[in-house]
C-alpha cells in the first residue's frame, strides 16, 4: 500500500499555524534562512496532535528489490566463499596480503574489476551497518537481516586483519594499472596483488577515519549476538580514530596513485563521521566534545549542506548526529555543545529541504531523479534519498510534526515519500522503464561492466584474450544479481553498454545506499530510539 500525502488535512491547525508563525518571526534571525518547526517540538509533543504515520505491512515490491539487492555483496566476495548462492562464483584472493604474511582473502571487489579498495569498501560497511541499525527490525520482517549481518561481517572481518598494528592500515589490494589491463574472472586471475598501506609517515586520516566508523558501526550491529567479536571491533575503530586524528594527512596525496581512482577531496568529514559514530558506539562524551566545542567550527561547515557520497561524509554526520538531538538521553552535555548538535541538526534540516523544495533549489531530471553528478549519478539520488528517509523516521518517531522551508511546511511524510520516489526510479519507473537493479523486473541492464558477470564460467581466458568478453556483443552470460549501475544521464537515458563504465559499472555502496533505502521502506514501524 502506498503512503497517501497528507498535506491536505493542514487547514484544521490553522490556529496552531498562526501560533508557530507568530512564534517563528520573533525566534528567527536572518542567520537562518531555513529552520524548521520542531524548534517547538516540545511544545507540540504534549498536546493530541495526530501524527501521520505510514501504515504498516510489508510492501512487496520493496521486499523484493531488498532481496535482490543484498545479492550483490554475494556477487562481490573475495576469498574462500562459505554457503555460496552465486552459482557462477568461486573462491578468489586466497592469497591476498601473504606478502605482508597477513591474511587479506575477504572483503568485496568494490565495482567491476577485482581491486579491494579500502576506503570505498569501509564506507560500505559503514552504510550497511547504519541500515541494520536503523531497520534491522525491518530486515528481519522479510528474512534478509542475517544476510546483510554477514555481508557486513564479510567486509570487517577483512578490515581487522588490514589493521595488524595501531598506526599502519592496509588500505588497497591489488594495483589498478594491472588489473585494468586485464579482463578476467577473479577465480582464474593470476596477476600479482601488492598491497599499500597507509601509517604515520604516509598518512591517511580519511581512510582510517571511515575504516574507524565503520567498526564503530559494526560494533553495534554485532553487540548483543557476539560481544567480543564486537568488543574486537571498537578497539580497532578506537585505535584507528586515534590514528586518523594524530596523523593528519589525505591518503590519496600521500599515495597519489589512487588519485585516478578513488581521489579524496579531504579527511576532515570523515573524522567527524567516525568520532559520531564511536559516541554512538560508547557513550563517550569526549567523542561529543570533538565534533562540537573542538573541531566544529573549523570542520563542519554549518549551513552549508552537501550531497552525502564516498568522498563526502557530512551530510551522514549531520543527520546522525541528529539522533542525539531527536533522542539523546544524555542530559549532562554542556549547552555550548548542546548548541553545536542544533547546528548539526540543523543542517541536516538544510539538506532535507533541498531534497525536497522544486528546482532550481534542487536539480533533478525531468524523470524526478536527484541529479548532481553524470558518474554514478544513482549514487546521489539513492545515497540522500536514505538519509531523508532516516530523518524522516526520526521525525516520526519524536513526533516532530513538520519541517519548514523557506516559507513551506513539510510533513515526515513527504521526505518518505519522496524517498519512495528515488528507490521507485531505480525500479523502473523512470522514462526508459528501465530498472537499474540488475535481477529485478524485466527491463534491466544486460551489459552490466563487470569483469566477472561478463565471461562464461567455462571459458578459459586470461588477462588479455579476456577483452573478447568486454568486447563481445551478447549480453552478460552471468547475472550480476542486486547490482545498481552507475544510471542514466540528466535527460533520463541510459546506454545499456558493457563498455560505458561511466553508467553501467555498479559499485558495492551503491548497493549499500540501496539496501538502506529499500530496508526503511520495506514496513513502516519507526526507527531504533537507541541503537544499544
Ligand atoms: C608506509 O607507507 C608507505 C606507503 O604505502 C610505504 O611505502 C612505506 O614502506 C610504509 N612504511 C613502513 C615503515 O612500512
Ligand atoms: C585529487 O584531488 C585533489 C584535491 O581535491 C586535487 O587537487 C587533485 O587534482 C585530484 N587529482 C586528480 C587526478 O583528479
Ligand atoms: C514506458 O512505459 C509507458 C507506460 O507503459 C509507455 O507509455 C512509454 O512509451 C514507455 N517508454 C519507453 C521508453 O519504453
Ligand atoms: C587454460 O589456459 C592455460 C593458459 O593458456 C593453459 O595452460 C591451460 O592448460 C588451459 N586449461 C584448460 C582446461 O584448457
Ligand atoms: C577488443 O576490442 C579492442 C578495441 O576494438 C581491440 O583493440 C582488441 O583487440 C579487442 N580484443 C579482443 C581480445 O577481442
Ligand atoms: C572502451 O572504451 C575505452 C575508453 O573509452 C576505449 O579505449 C576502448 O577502445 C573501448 N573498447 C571497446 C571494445 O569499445
Ligand atoms: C542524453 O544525454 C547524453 C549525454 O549528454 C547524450 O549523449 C545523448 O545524446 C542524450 N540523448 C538524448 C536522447 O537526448
């Protein structure tokens, strides 16, 4: 059942419109140009004010897109696979990290080749655990919950033999210049596998940062099924957060042959996401300190909001750090700080509004997909779509009323729905019909750009006769199962190429974004008020 728009029922609070009106002329200062009503939630909160909430039940066609998407971190796996469903899959990386006598066999290809790139592979881990916090319950309702607990177990398993001392952490397996020289399955490869590491000579706060959140993440996701393996997992983020702060520096400058990769345009945001997540993950007020009275000003950008992407982690940190303003227990943090999480907040109120209010504020095509960037385009629009739909629960579930921009009111309900609106694009409902998750419907990509989709599992090629696969004009003999490519262009087309990485590579955030968004949709009852 689709959630109905509810705008319309507004008019029998017009007396209590006025009232926040009268209220807001007098509380708001030229500073902020966009805020939102629950400035007076606890105003609200007490009296009978009837909270529309979407209905409960599970949605099918979510149910069925979540089933699929989370396939692709099976489709992703490096080392010794256990209970395999990818039938065209096979064990692969089983030497990974020897050279450094360490076992690096796990974690996921991050896209279409055979690299395990850290940072985009941490950043994964990071979402995928966000989403099992927030909608694990979700998961659970449609069986999926324990598949994507150990698809994230998949990657920090990985990520804790990469992190063999305090202040060394192997961020990379594989070298790109090789491995894009070949066309192969990773089953057959035989090209050598360096590692690179960041420490404290060549630092990397950016990828350490984001490998801490992701621990922290995970920790609590593992926390109540596997204490120490969780307990394992926060020393490391502890450690590595540790690390990131003391050595300041952006991997991609310290190792700059990762620039043609996955470049990293600063560290300071992933810092402050990995700091909220260790809040979240111990309590520790100090972690509070360091993203507001510390750090804040010179880091956060407030008021100012960007798109949540790889390389870009504030928009994820404004909206978690909301959690602690819609929820927090904590009554003991000092009002300064307490002010600085409003400016989180905030913010995070800013970007909601821009998802939402029409063009120009916000570019979308003319098929209603968030636009910012013609590569991976899917990754802005479905990446922000899970955060409106995150702050949008988070709202219902503290009974915030509206949010307010710049002279309109929004509900809860309409960040969902238009979060139902990107994951619904995805899904076909887009000019061309076309789904962009691979395995669901019947019109989607069939030349997915991906190494190991693309080649017959008898066929004994190696790293150059393999470019016949690349070139070949028949579709994928295998099936990338769950894969989100890379999407359309800004007039809503897509080239259904092998060749055009640009829109038919998918990556394994992408799925992660997806899973996230699909998860929240899936049912309706509210977000976790406390992840522990
Ligand atoms: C530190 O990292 C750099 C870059 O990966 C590497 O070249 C260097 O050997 C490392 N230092 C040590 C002591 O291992
Ligand atoms: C990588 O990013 C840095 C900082 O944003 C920039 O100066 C540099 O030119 C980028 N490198 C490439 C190859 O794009
Ligand atoms: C998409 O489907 C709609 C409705 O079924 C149809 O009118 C339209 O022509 C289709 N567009 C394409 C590009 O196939
Ligand atoms: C596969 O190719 C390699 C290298 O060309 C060759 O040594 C091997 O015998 C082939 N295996 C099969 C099963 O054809
Ligand atoms: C694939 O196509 C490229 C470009 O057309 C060509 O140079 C190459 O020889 C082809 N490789 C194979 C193995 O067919
Ligand atoms: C694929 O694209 C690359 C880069 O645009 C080009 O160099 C290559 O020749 C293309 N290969 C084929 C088979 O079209
Ligand atoms: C859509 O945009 C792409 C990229 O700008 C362009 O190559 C293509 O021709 C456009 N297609 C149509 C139908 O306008």
């Amino acid at each position: 059942m689709e959630p109905k728009s509810t705008k319309s029922t507004f008019d029998s609070e017009e007396w209590q419109w006025w009232l926040l009106v009268a209220v807001m002329v007098v509380l708001v200062t030229g500073a902020a140009s966009i805020t939102i009503w629950n400035n007076f939630h606890e105003l609200d909160r007490h009296k009978a004010h009837p909270i529309r909430r979407p209905p409960g039940g599970v949605t099918q066609k979510y149910s069925d897109a979540l089933r699929i998407s989370t396939q692709f971190f099976d489709v992703q796996k490096s080392g010794k696979l256990e209970n395999n469903q990818i039938k065209w899959r096979g064990d692969s990386g089983l030497k990974d990290g020897q050279d450094e006598n360490l076992d690096l066999s796990k974690g996921m290809y991050d896209a279409g080749d055979l690299m395990k790139f850290g940072f985009p592979m941490a950043f994964t881990a990071t979402v995928l655990a966000w989403s099992i916090l927030e909608y694990g319950q979700h998961m659970r309702a449609v069986n999926e919950l324990k598949h994507a607990q150990e698809s994230l177990k998949w990657i920090t398993d990985y990520l804790i033999n990469a992190h063999p001392s305090d202040n060394v952490l192997y961020i990379q397996v594989g070298d790109p210049e090789i491995d894009h020289k070949c066309w192969e399955r990773p089953e057959t490869s035989t090209e050598k596998r360096p590692t690179i590491q960041v420490n404290a000579s060549y630092p990397g706060s950016d990828v350490a940062s984001e490998t801490a959140a992701a621990m922290a993440a995970a920790s609590l996701v593992f926390k109540n099924q596997d204490a120490d393996y969780s307990k394992l997992l926060l020393e490391h983020a502890q450690k590595l957060f540790e690390f990131a702060n003391s050595y300041p520096g952006v991997y991609s400058k310290s190792i700059p042959v990762i620039q043609d990769y996955y470049n990293s345009s600063g560290f300071v945001d992933e810092l402050l996401w990995a700091a909220s997540w260790l809040y979240h993950a111990t309590g520790d007020r100090y972690y509070i300190s360091y993203v507001t009275v510390m750090h804040g000003n010179a880091f956060a950008n407030w008021g100012n909001p960007t798109w949540f992407s790889w390389d870009d982690k504030l928009a994820g940190t404004q909206v978690l750090l909301s959690r602690v303003n819609f929820f927090g227990s904590d009554t003991n943090i000092p009002i300064e700080e307490n002010m600085n999480l409003q400016m989180y907040r905030r913010t995070a109120e800013a970007l909601m509004c821009t998802i939402l209010l029409p063009p120009p504020t916000n570019k979308k095509t003319n098929g209603g997909l968030i636009w910012v960037n013609e590569w991976d385009s899917l990754q802005y629009a479905i990446g922000n779509a899970f955060l409106a739909l995150v702050f949008s629960d988070y709202m219902f579930t503290s009974e915030t009323p509206y949010l307010y921009c710049n002279g309109k009111l929004y509900e809860p309900m309409d960040l969902r729905e238009f979060a139902a609106t990107q994951a619904d694009y995805v899904m076909g409902n887009n000019p061309m019909n076309m789904s962009y998750l691979v395995g669901y419907g019947f019109n989607y990509p069939r030349y997915v750009h991906h190494r190991g989709a693309s080649i017959p599992i008898g066929s004994n090629t190696t790293c150059q006769d393999g470019f016949k696969w690349l070139n070949s004009t028949e579709p994928n003999p295998n099936l990338a199962i769950g894969a989100v490519v890379g999407g359309p262009f800004l007039n809503d087309t897509y080239i259904d190429s092998r060749n055009n990485s640009m829109q038919a590579e998918p990556t394994t955030y992408n799925s992660a974004f997806f899973v996230g968004l699909v998860s929240g949709l899936v049912t309706s009852s509210s977000v976790a008020r406390s992840f522990t």
